[in-house]
C-alpha cells in the first residue's frame, strides 16, 4: 500500500473542502442571473418566478438544523457524498420541467439536498484538523462557496444566452456529478468523528439557544442579511433586463462578479473588528450598505453597478462578522446553534424574495430599496442594542454564502 505524503494529502483534504463548497452553491443561486428569462418562458411576473428562489431558501432553512445531527449518527463523509450525487438529480429535473409549478418543486427538492453538504463540511473541518489547519480550510470553503455562487450565476447566464436555459441547468448537473466523484476521491475518511446514539441530546441543546438573548440578536442579523441579498439581486435583474439597459442573461449573470469585492475583503473582518470593535464596525458596514443600496436608484449604470459592489462588500462582511459571533456566544452546542442561524439566514432569503415580490408589484424597484433600506435600519438598531460592547475577536464561521 503506498505511503500516503502528508503535504499532498493535506492539500487534496483542502481541495475537496473547496469543491465540497463550490458544487454545493453553483446550484444555490443558479436560477437568479435568467429569473427574467424564465419569466418569459412560463408567463409569468416578477413575483410570481422569484418563488423559484423562495422555495430553494426554504428548504435549506427547513432542513439545516437537523443536517448536522443525522450525520452525527451516519457519519460524515457518507452524508457529504450521498448528498452531493442527490444534489444532481433535481437539477436535472429544472431542465426538464414543463410549468412554473414543476421548477419551484424541483428547486425546493433541490434546496433539501444542500444543508447536508453545507452543514456536514463545517463539522467535518472542525473535528478532523487542528486550528490553524481548519482556519486555513475555512478559508478555502468559503472561497469555494463565494466562487461557487458566482459561478452559477455566470454559467447559466452564459449557456441560456447561447445554448437555452434548459442546457445550462443539464451542464450545471454534470458539472455537480464531477464535483461528487471529486470529493470522494480526495476527501479522507473522518478519524475523529465519535458516533451519537441518538438526536434527543441534541435536540435539547437545540431549544436551549433560545434562551440566549445575543442568539436571537445574532439570528435577526442572519434573517436580514440574505433577505437583502435577494431581495436586491433577485429583482435588479429585473430592472436591468427592461429598457433602457435591456441587458441579456449573460451580462446579467455577469453582474454577480460584484460579489467578488467581498470575497477580497473578507479575510481583513479580524482586523476590522479588533480595530474598530464588533459593534461599531457592523453598525458602519450597515449603514454603508444603506448607500449602495440608494445608488441604486440612479439611471447611469455605473452607478448603479457601483451601489451593487458596495450593497455585496458590505453584506459579505456582515455576514462574516455574525457568523464569527455566533461561535463565541453560544456557550455550548455549537453545531445546533450554527443550524439555527443557517436556519435563519436562508428563512429570511425566502422571505426577501416573497415580500421583494410584493414590493415590485406594488412600487417597483424604488420599492424594493425602500424595503431593504428598512430592513438595514431594523439590523443596525438590534446590533447596536442587543450585541454586547465588549466581545474577543472570533474567526467567521463558513456556513452560509449569498
């Protein structure tokens, strides 16, 4: 049996990390770049095909909680792996759906599938290697899953300009099966995963972070900030697919590279927070993302492909600062409290694609800033009441990306 080399096997564990994210949120967010496109193909308005993403969300929501404790039985590379070929299936399933009705079932099957890949990887780094090792591999998810969204946007952006939508959610499946093999090839076998012998312990655990008041806070900050993700770029796209601008699926899955200026300034959340405190910085980069969300209204597109960087810098740097937070307010349990703000960062998606529909119907896009200026202002007042002033610097924790 040949040796196997610690560097190499240290960089394949990486590999399949990054992967595990990456094919996991290439199908997430595949939809949102042709949501006008698909509108034209079944008829329907703005509201009515943004359930598309609104049944993805719920589901991931549904089902995150309890992602991390069935592996706790099953072990965690068979659950990754099982759910990365399942992940496949659905997709395949958007390509062939004849209605409206068929794609939103097909993308909430779809949205089951992910908590066990998302949920189980995370548990997987925390367990199997040391700190600075699994800080290292937090990394490579997180770039993995950034990556992965904008991918999946630019992809199906680009092949339903040039081949059709159908075809881009056929390759974006083949693309997912290559990424299962991937990750079972390189992804060691856990060694120091401990089998539970039933989920009521961490049931129990579960309903005791309900108690914790800085939780719920950091829950709440959860629920906004992928309720203005897609709430913002759910329905953009709108906008910049009609006149004057009347860009195609491709330019539209383009625009998502804006999300890229986070991924770059994410690796700086420590510093920022170690410099100017928890609170405040949050406090600042919501009160930022309020003006990018503003110049959005402007008619040069530019300026509003600027507010759009703006709105996904400053979101993706909320979000690493309340997910590094949740670990060090939960005092035990932290795989169920993780869940529930995973729970509660894909219910408010759902929620921002629903209420952003209704906001669109009734005021359109300036609506909808209105809504997520609002929803802004709810986050800013509950992290500067409930967060505490004084808190030690917590790495992100790499379990959701928008």
């Amino acid at each position: 049996m040949t040796p196997i080399v610690p560097g190499r096997h240290l960089s394949a564990r990486y590999l399949a990390i990054g992967f595990a994210g990456f094919f996991t949120f290439i199908n997430m967010y595949s939809p949102q770049a042709i949501l006008p496109l698909l509108a034209q193909e079944f008829g329907a308005g703005a509201a009515e095909i943004a359930t598309i993403m609104t049944a993805g969300t719920l589901a991931v929501a549904l089902i995150a909680p309890f992602a991390g404790t069935v592996s706790d039985v099953l072990g965690r590379k068979r659950v990754i792996i099982c759910a990365m070929f399942a992940l496949a299936i659905p997709t395949i399933m958007l390509a062939m759906a004849a209605t409206l009705s068929e794609m939103v079932l097909w993308r909430f099957i779809q949205g089951l599938a992910m908590p066990p890949v998302l949920a189980v990887t995370i548990a997987y780094i925390g367990e199997e290697l040391p700190p600075h090792e699994a800080t290292v591999a937090a990394g490579v998810y997180t770039s993995g899953a950034s990556i992965g969204g904008f991918s999946g946007r630019f992809v199906a952006g680009v092949l339903s300009d040039l081949f059709g939508w159908r075809y881009a959610f056929l390759t974006i499946a083949a693309m997912t099966v290559a990424g299962a093999v991937a990750v079972w090839a390189l992804l060691p076998r856990e060694r120091n995963f401990v089998r539970s012998s039933g989920l009521g312990a961490s049931a129990r655990q579960m309903l005791q972070h309900f108690r914790n008041r800085q939780l719920l806070a950091t829950y709440a900050v959860g629920f906004g900030v992928l309720f203005n993700f897609i709430c913002t770029f759910t329905f953009i796209t709108f906008r910049l697919a009609a006149p004057p601008y009347n860009l195609s699926a491709a330019m539209l899955g383009a625009i998502f590279v804006v999300y890229l200026a986070g991924s770059t300034l994410a690796p700086l959340t420590g510093w920022a927070v170690g410099r100017f405190g928890r609170r405040q910085f949050m406090v600042g980069m919501i009160l930022l993302w309020i003006v990018g969300v503003l110049l959005t209204l402007a008619d040069p597109l530019w300026l509003i492909l600027l507010g759009l960087t703006l709105s996904a810098a400053c979101g993706l740097l909320c979000q690493a600062v309340s997910t590094g937070y949740v670990t060090i307010t939960a005092q035990a349990g932290r795989s169920s409290a993780v869940g529930l703000y995973v729970t509660s960062f894909y219910l408010g998606g759902s929620v921002g694609a629903a209420t952003g529909g209704v906001a669109w119907i009734l005021g359109g896009w300036p609506a909808c800033v209105a809504l997520v200026s609002g929803m802004l202002l709810i986050m800013a007042a509950v992290v500067a009441i409930a967060w505490t002033r004084t808190a030690p610097p917590a790495p992100p924790i790499p379990i959701a990306a928008a």
